[in-house]
C-alpha cells in the first residue's frame, strides 16, 4: 500500500483543518504527502509535515483553506481546478474527508492545459472579433448544412439576423441563384448582386464537418465594372461610341445580311475658329448640339460614333444611296435650324454605299470621307464667314464702343492708305482689317473691357492678349488669312518695343503701321471708361512726340498733314 501511495502520478496529502472560536476553518496543517506532491508543488515532506500552511505559504489564497475546511467539517466530497498564486500553478484538485477535522487531497497540475485554454480562448475571441469587423459576410454551417454562425455583415446582407438563422439550412438563408451575376435574394425580397467564395472545414481525420461561406455586396464593384465598360466603348463628352466600338461594329455589321450598308463621315465645320473665338466651353457645347442632332435624325439601329475631336462616324446598315442622302438631308436642315448661344452650326457629310461583299470597308470609308472633304471645301468656308460676322455682332453687342471705335479705325487707315497712293485692292485689306484689328477682344471679359479705375499689370497682360487671339480667328478663313498678320502686328513699336513679336522698324508690315497710328489717334481723342479724352492738338502733339520710338515718322507726318489739310 506505501508502495503505490510513493508511486502514483498524482499529489497526494493528508492535512488537519484549524477553525477558529467561531468554528471557521483558518488554517490547514500537512500530515502526510507522497513523492508525486513534492515534484509537483516542490515542497519537500521533511520541511512541510506537521507545519502550517500559513507558515510554509503565507499568502496562500483564503479560498483553498475555505473549501478544504468545509470538506474536513462536513465530509462533503469536492472537486475543483483553481490557481494557487504562491505556486502560480492551476491544480485539479479531488478532495474528500478520511475522519472529522481532516481532509485528503488527490492533485494533478493543469497549469498547461489551462493555459492552453486560456490561449485558445484569447484567438477565439480575437477570431470573433475579427468576423465582427470583417466588411465581408461570414456563414459557417455543419456537416448537415446547417447554419453554424454568421456575422454581422452576413446579417446585414442576407436581412436574417444570427440567433434566427441558426439551425436553419443554408439554402433558405443563403439564396442565391445565378443570372448574368450572382444574384442574392435577402429575407425581405430584394436582389442583391454579390460574389463569394466556400470552403469546407476539414477535421484532423481529413473528413469535412461543414463549410464556411465568405460573400460580399458586388452592387458598387458592378457599377464601376458597367462604367468602366461604357467609358470604354463611348465618348465622354458627347456620349455617343467612341472610334474603339465603331471599328468594333464596322467588322460586326460587315456581312451580307447588312448589304446595302452607308458608312457617313460627318466633320464638324468651324470648331477651332469656336474654340479661339469663344472658348473651349462653347466648343463643348456646339459638339454636344451636333452629337444632339445626329441621334434625333438617324435610325435606332445606325451606330453613330465620334471618332475624333470634331469628326463623326455613322454607320447605316441596310440603307441604300437613296435613303442615306435623305438622313443626311435631315441632318443638314436641323443644324441649320439649330445655334448654340448663337453660334452657328455647319456639319459637313460625305457617304458610301457598299453593296458588294467583295468590297472593303476600308475602303467605303476612304470614298465616304473624300466625298465630306470635297463638301468641306465650301462648307466650311461658308460658316467660318459667318462665325466671323458672329464674332463681331457678339463683341459689338457686349461693347457698343468697340464698334465705334473700329469704324473709326477704319476710316481714318483708309485716308492714310490714300495719302500714300495705295491701289484698290490695299486700300480694301486695309479698311477690313483696321475694321477687325480688335477682333481677339471677343476673349476677354466685358468688364475688364468697360473698367473705369486703372487697370492692374495681371489685366494689362490678359488685354496684350487679344493681337494673337486676333490672328488666330481670322487666319482659320481664306478670305480674311491674308489679313491675320496685320491684326497681330498692330501693337509693335518701331523701336521694338512693341508686342507680341517685338518687331522693329520695316519688319512691321505697312498695313499694321498705319493702323498703329489710326488706333492711337482715336484711342486719346475718345473718352474712355479710366479717362477723359484729349484734344486733336495734345493728340498730333503726342503723335510727332512718339514718331520714330512707338510710329513710323513717315505715317505720322502724312497723318498730320491730312489733319491739317482737313
């Protein structure tokens, strides 16, 4: 019997309970221990038999001494697992009484175990809090495919709350079905759009004991998806397909089932002329207008597309020559029923028919666009004239004394160039461009056009502007090209000390001079917003001052000589 009390692997001790004058355990005296409990709490016998638990661990919890005590008082069995900080073990601990005021102890240290535990416990909770915060749904079933747990995202997505969906099978709670996407139908009804992944949950003997299910909202994804898809296959601006889906149709829609088919170039007519005249907005906007149009008129089937800044692209399948001229018609009558802040709109159309297989589409398309080029010349030339006539009624409508100012220009060049014996043909380039010199001004604002106070150096820069926003509206029209030098050149000095060129002396063409003079003359003997005009003499006084350093003396001196005569 001693021989297996001194070898069995459990601590084993026989202890005497002390009660104080109320008859409540207090403290617990060591009768006899075996090896197993000196290698588990390393107390040796010798040191411990017959001594106190007070005195071998002071600061031994109340709560040992309490349940042991009530063990050893009332002969009540116990069995508990509780930590001993003096030890800082976790022991498992079956008590029992052998006689009265005594107890017997059998022990095991389940330090490891707990702490196992106690680590297990820590990733679970961390694991849970993470599928709490997770965005992403989160369904684990049973073998039986049955609702496990779910997390609140998987709640919130599927509209079944955790605690009812439990037991439940994964089909009711999780139903999807799959359409062009994977479609989620909530407990409410609605349809969501979602993507997910499974995975099966395997035990240590390889056998699957359920799945877990990790999906998410694919709605925002699929917008983006669809957007992304729209951007590329249509043009931002207007809408319409871009030139990537127009080569695209062009190889679909070529069969013979299509034949006859009408490939349509359309080049909008006066678009940079816009651009430079009224801004890059207003150029947007005429774009939109035409992109408008080319909708209304043509058939839900024709594929109309921009193919570039501003040329379009239609393609009409099963149109013959006869009907494609009467969509190009429509076209042409509702763009001249149509303006943008009374900007005009000229669109010009050329088109080919392919009624053969045998031919490419590479090739329609190079005969259709000959065809808009040759329309084009005399298109575009027609509403480039009227952009300009617009152009001025625009400028002189905002500025009633930009007009005065430029007819008066005009007149007084126009006396100039026949005080120097120029022919017809210079005498007209002179009187239209000093008529137009001030074209550019369409570009900046009216009110800095109309201020009364000084004008700050920013303001200064912007008005040098308007020689070069000048040159580049009339230079966009054959008729009035020849004329874009002088415009830009009539704010040089003849010292070089002009801009925008800095040119000097005869490199500033003749025309430009003379409007130099014409322009200054006015520009001192009219009132302005900032100042009160001058008198003729104070202003041929500053003309003579300047010959030579801001005019040419030879344009000044026949300039005075007129006023004189005059």
């Amino acid at each position: 019997m001693q021989n297996l009390f001194d070898n069995m692997n459990e601590g084993f001790a026989i202890h005497e309970v002390f009660c104080d004058s109320d008859g409540n355990p207090v403290d617990y005296a060591f009768l006899e221990v075996n090896k197993a409990f000196e290698v588990i709490t390393q107390l040796k016998s010798e040191v411990i038999k017959g001594k106190r638990i007070t005195e071998i661990l002071p600061n031994t919890e109340k709560v040992w001494i309490e349940k042991y005590g009530k063990v050893a008082l009332t002969g009540v069995s116990d069995h508990f697992v509780n930590y001993s900080g003096e030890l800082d073990k976790y022991f498992s601990v079956s008590v029992y009484s052998p006689s009265k005021n005594q107890f017997a102890t059998l022990f095991t240290d389940v330090s490891d175990i707990k702490r196992l535990e106690k680590i297990l416990s820590q990733e679970k909770n961390l694991l849970l809090t993470t599928l709490h915060a997770l965005v992403d749904g989160v369904i684990s079933t049973d073998e039986n495919g049955r609702i496990d747990m779910m997390n609140p995202a998987a709640e919130e997505l599927t509209g079944w709350q955790a605690i009812e969906a439990k037991g439940e099978s994964l089909e009711e709670v999780f139903c999807i079905r799959q359409e062009k996407n994977i479609l989620l139908t909530q407990k409410g009804g609605n349809v969501i759009p979602i993507e997910y992944a499974a995975s099966p949950i395997i035990d240590h003997t390889e056998t699957s004991r359920g799945h877990v299910i990790i999906f998410r909202d694919y709605t925002e994804k699929l917008e983006k998806e669809e957007r992304i898809l729209y951007l590329s296959y249509h043009d931002q601006l207007t809408g319409l397909y871009n030139r990537r889906f127009f080569e695209e149709e062009s190889i679909r829609l070529n069969t013979a089932r299509n034949l006859p088919l009408t490939l349509a170039v359309c080049d909008v007519n006066g678009l940079k002329l816009t651009n430079d005249a009224f801004g890059h907005l207003a150029g947007d906007e005429l774009l939109k207008k035409i992109s408008e149009i080319l909708r209304v008129e043509c058939r839900s089937d024709d594929i109309i597309a921009r193919i570039g800044g501003d040329e379009f692209a239609i393609i009409l399948p099963k149109t013959d020559a006869h009907d494609a001229e009467n969509i190009v018609s429509r076209i042409y009558e509702a763009t001249q029923l149509n303006s943008v802040n009374h900007i005009i709109l000229s669109i010009s159309i050329g088109w080919s028919v392919k009624t053969d297989m045998r031919q490419s589409m590479e090739d329609v398309f190079v005969s259709a666009e000959e065809m808009m080029y040759r329309r084009k010349l005399t298109e575009s030339q027609s509403m480039r004239n009227q952009t300009i006539k617009t152009i001025l009624n625009t400028l002189y409508t905002q500025n009633q004394r930009e007009q005065a100012h430029s007819e008066r220009v005009s007149k007084i060049s126009v006396e100039i160039g026949r005080a120097l014996g120029f022919e017809y043909n210079m005498i007209k380039d002179l009187e239209t461009a000093s008529l137009m010199h001030d074209i550019g001004k369409i570009v900046l604002d009216t009110a800095l056009l109309t201020k009364s106070g000084e004008i700050t150096d920013k303001e200064y820069e912007e008005i040098k502007r308007h020689p070069e926003c000048s040159y580049q509206i009339l230079k966009s029209v054959d008729q009035y090209s020849d004329l874009a030098d002088y415009v830009l050149s009539h704010h040089e000095h003849w010292d070089g000390k002009g801009y925008p060129r800095g040119l000097v002396g005869d490199e500033i063409p003749l025309i430009s001079r003379i409007i130099t003079v014409a322009d200054a003359y006015d520009s001192m003997t009219t009132d302005r917003p900032y100042r009160k005009a001058m008198s003729k003499e104070e202003a041929l006084d500053e003309l003579s001052r300047c010959a030579g350093s801001q005019f040419d003396s030879n344009i000044v001196n026949v300039f005075i000589k007129l006023d004189i005569e005059s």
